[in-house]
C-alpha cells in the first residue's frame, strides 16, 4: 500500500483547481437544488482524481503547463495559480515535473529492512538505541543485565534484557 502513489502524477496546480471548482459546483448544485450541476461537478472531481492518480507524467505536465500559461492572462485566476504553485508538493520541481528526488528514496528503504529485521528477530532479540549516535542495537533476550559498546561510536552501556 506504501508504493500506492510510486510512479504516479500526484497533485498540481489544474487539479487543486478542478477539485475547487468541482467541489464549489457541488455546493451550489445541492443548495439550489440542481441535480444536473451536482453531475456535472461530480464528473470535475473524478477527473481531477484521474489526473492525480495518472501514470501518465509527461502529458499531466504538458496539461499543467498549458494551464498554467493560460492562467496567467487572467487577472484573479493567475494569482490563485501562482499562489498555488508557490507551495510545490514533495518529489515536484517549481515547473511541476517530477525531480531527481522523486525515485525511492534510500534512507526509507533502509529503515523499512531494519523494521522488517526488527520484527524478524522480535521473540529472540531485544533492541535499543544508542544515545549518543543514534544506531540500533540488538541484544540477546533474556540475559539479564549486559554492558553493550556501540559499534560505531565506540559508547558503552548497560541495559537489561
């Protein structure tokens, strides 16, 4: 479920204001009573969960920038898109496409295996943390009291196991 949105476009700036106008639209129609405005918005959210959950990249970024050059000629939407895109969301450049950052990231694929070694070795190891430099340690279970060195700052302490 973590790798869900992996390789996927996520959310710009066309889709903030798709899901805005469709969602306002959806008011108004359930308000005055309107059914075939409350489709007509249902159908603009849908779209902008399609646009968001595309494995298309390259041509949701054609379409953002497509819009984002025809929001600029008009006056209240080209500030709302410009504030908009001032707060880029993670693994996005500042022209919507993806970054080199956005590929997986290391530091989370290495805790993900030390939580799966972790939970492996639960019943037979006791786990800690060393307070000066951060690194997990494992101890044997059930071995009363241990003095441990930290292998890479050289820190000794006592724990129970």
């Amino acid at each position: 479920m973590n790798d869900f949105m992996k390789d996927r476009y996520g959310v710009d700036e066309l889709t903030c204001v798709l899901g805005g106008a469709g969602m306002l639209l959806a008011l108004i129609g359930t308000i005055a009573n309107l059914d075939p405005l409350t489709w007509i918005a249902l159908a603009i959210v849908l779209l902008a969960l399609a646009r968001a959950f595309s494995k298309n990249i390259t041509v949701r970024c054609n379409e953002n920038n497509a819009f984002r050059s025809f929001s600029e000629r008009v006056p209240v939407l080209g500030n709302l898109v410009a504030h908009l895109g001032s707060i880029t969301p993670a693994g996005r450049n500042a022209s919507g496409g993806p970054t080199a950052s956005a590929a997986p990231n290391i530091e989370y694929e290495r805790a993900k295996r030390t939580a799966q070694k972790m939970w492996k070795k639960r019943k037979t190891s006791r786990f800690l943390k060393c307070p000066n430099c951060g690194q997990i340690l494992s101890v044997p279970k059930g071995k009363g009291k241990l003095r441990v060195t930290c292998p890479r700052c050289r820190a000794k302490m006592e724990t129970k196991s």
